[in-house]
C-alpha cells in the first residue's frame, strides 16, 4: 500500500523534544516522510514551492512559515496539517481557514491539549505552593537562622476543601477541574460560552466574574489572550478578593490588569508565571513585590506533556487517513476565540 507523503518541518531540537525515539519511529515506518534537514525554518516561499507533492504537513515550535495564500494555492493535495505545538494562530489566520481550510475540508490539529497538562500539573502545584506561603517560609529559615516565623501563620485555608475560581473551562482549565477533583473543593466557573448545564457536568457551578471573585479563596486564570479578554481582570475584581486569597495566572498576562495587580498585591498571595510584556522590565513593580511570585513562564514545559504532543501528532496523522475524526483537530467555529 502507498504511503502518504509527509512534509516534516521541525528542527531536530524541536523533535528530540517533543517525540520519543520509538514513536518518531514509528511516524517515519508509516509514513513517507520527507524532514527538514536544516536546523532553522523553511521559509514560506521555499515551502510554496513544495508543499504540492505532500497530503500532509507537520510543523511545530520555531519552525512554522506562515501559510500564505500562496502557499495554499499550491497546497492542491494537502489533507492535514499536525501542529506538534499550541496554538495555530501564529501561523495560519482567519482569512486562510475560511479562503482555503473550511472549503477544501483541510484538518488542523494541535498539540495544544497535550500541552494543557503540563499546564495544568503546574498550575495546582502554584496554588498550593502560593497558598501555603512555602517560599516565605524557606526565606525565612534560609536568612535568619531561625525556625518558624511568628508573624507567619499556619492555620489558614489551603487548597484542600478551598472555594475555587476558574476562569476559563479552556483546555488547561478543563484538565485543572479534573485534577482538582479530589480535593474536596467548591469549584466556581466563569465562562461565557459555557452553560451551566456543562459548568455542572465539569464538576463546577457557573457564576459572573465578580461573584467569581468576591466567592473564591483562590482564583486560577485560563482565559486566550484575545482582544475580549483584554485586562479582563481589572481593578473592580481585584478588590472583590478577600485578604490573604490567592491568584494564580498560567495563561496569558494580558488578561490581568498588572498595574491593579500591584496595587491590590500587599493583602493577596499572587503567582504569575506569565506577563505583559515578557519578560517584564527589571524596574517593573511585579518584580519587586514580596506577595508576587514571578516565574518564567514554565508552566507549559515537561516531558510528560511533550512526549504526549508526539503521540497524538502521529495519531492524529492515522485517524485522518484511516477516515477517523482526529482528536486535537481545530474547530473552525471556534478560530476567532482561540488562544
């Protein structure tokens, strides 16, 4: 039987990543795969003038040209395009999916799901470690020679039986309620485009943004960086949160408003592993509050969720041409909203 012809785009770095040596195997076993020699990207040109022979196409970090309508012109055989990354938008927009992708019947999938568990793994970890104080208290033993601080208390909620907000059910979101079921909370869920039979279904009660806020003792942030959830997160929520809650923010940090972050800061315990801009000035406020946890934007990273990225590139790849639906695949109903 013929294989289909697969254009491979990623960098060797980018493949050690992402795919285990056996399931990288297995890709190119299953398929004519046709990789990317160099360690730097294809341009969009260079990519327009081959992109006809291949009914498939993978692409993945820092390797991605833009899918131009010249490239899509020539893209006459294309069936698939596997992104073994998050999301699409940088390189594929709007125009492209209604102009070429809708019509032809062409798939995008994304590894973006994959992803979402590193993120979410992350994202508990930060609201236990901020809750608890834990870095106060190792501060504390590592620069006074002391034991316990007294003006640090241990008898305060944590995460086990917390109210918890969730803002946005997105993929990391959805993966967060998962994991939190154990542990006893009450989960609140603002999202406009859920219900609340389907809040209910994930184990959460749907509310407002401010009831959100004014309700949880600790308030997780999962929301795309778009131009609706632009400083989302204002100053009027911000004061809705009790003393000594918790915000945690693994999505973007656009959808916070940073300078009413800082000045609620004091009485909150905050961690942000994400900023507007990245990385922040080194004069920015949010490096120099003691209430802010500041991380390099690392939630996303792990082998874990890397090596699943690779699972389901080559999976996806199967079901498509064994005329399955394709787990991953970009619902183009939803572009718009993407992260």
């Amino acid at each position: 039987m013929k294989k289909h012809k697969v254009l491979y785009l990623p960098t060797a770095t980018h493949t050690k990543r992402v795919f285990t040596p056996e399931k990288f195997a297995e890709l190119t076993e299953e398929f004519d795969v046709t990789i990317n020699q160099r360690n730097e990207a294809m341009t969009t040109e260079e990519l327009a003038e081959v992109i006809g022979a291949y009914q498939a196409l993978i692409t993945g970090w820092g390797a991605t040209p833009e899918l131009t309508a010249e490239v899509m012109e020539n893209a006459d055989q294309l069936q698939i395009i596997a992104h073994s990354a998050g999301s699409v938008k940088h390189f594929v927009s709007q125009e492209i999916v209604e102009r070429y992708l809708r019509p032809r019947g062409i798939v995008i999938f994304s590894g973006a799901d994959a992803i979402a568990y590193n993120v979410a793994e992350s994202t508990v970890g930060m609201m236990i470690m901020t809750a608890r104080g834990w870095l106060d208290h190792a501060r504390y033993v590592r620069e006074t020679g002391g034991w316990r601080s007294p003006e640090l208390c241990l008898e305060e909620q944590y995460l086990m039986g917390a109210t918890i907000g969730v803002v946005s059910a997105s993929m990391v979101g959805r993966h967060v309620l998962r994991l939190l079921e154990p542990w006893d909370c009450q989960i609140l869920l603002y999202d406009p485009y859920v219900s609340a039979q389907e809040a209910e279904a994930l184990g959460a009660e749907k509310v407002e943004l401010d009831e959100l806020f004014k309700r949880s003792q600790i308030v997780t942030v999962h929301a795309p960086s778009i131009p609706e959830t632009y400083k989302m997160i204002g100053a009027q929520q911000l004061r809705l949160l009790r003393d000594g809650a918790t915000l945690v923010n693994t999505s973007r940090g656009t959808v916070i408003d940073e300078q009413a972050l800082v000045q609620e800061a004091e009485r909150l315990r905050i961690c942000l592993d994400v900023t507007d801009p990245e990385p922040p000035a080194p004069d920015s406020p949010l490096r120099q509050s003691e209430n802010i946890i500041l991380l390099p934007h690392i939630s996303g990273t792990g082998a874990y969720g890397y090596h699943k990225i690779g699972e389901a590139t080559v999976q996806a790849l199967r079901d498509h041409f064994a005329g399955r639906p394709v787990q991953g695949a970009v619902d183009y109903d939803r572009f718009a909203i993407l992260a």
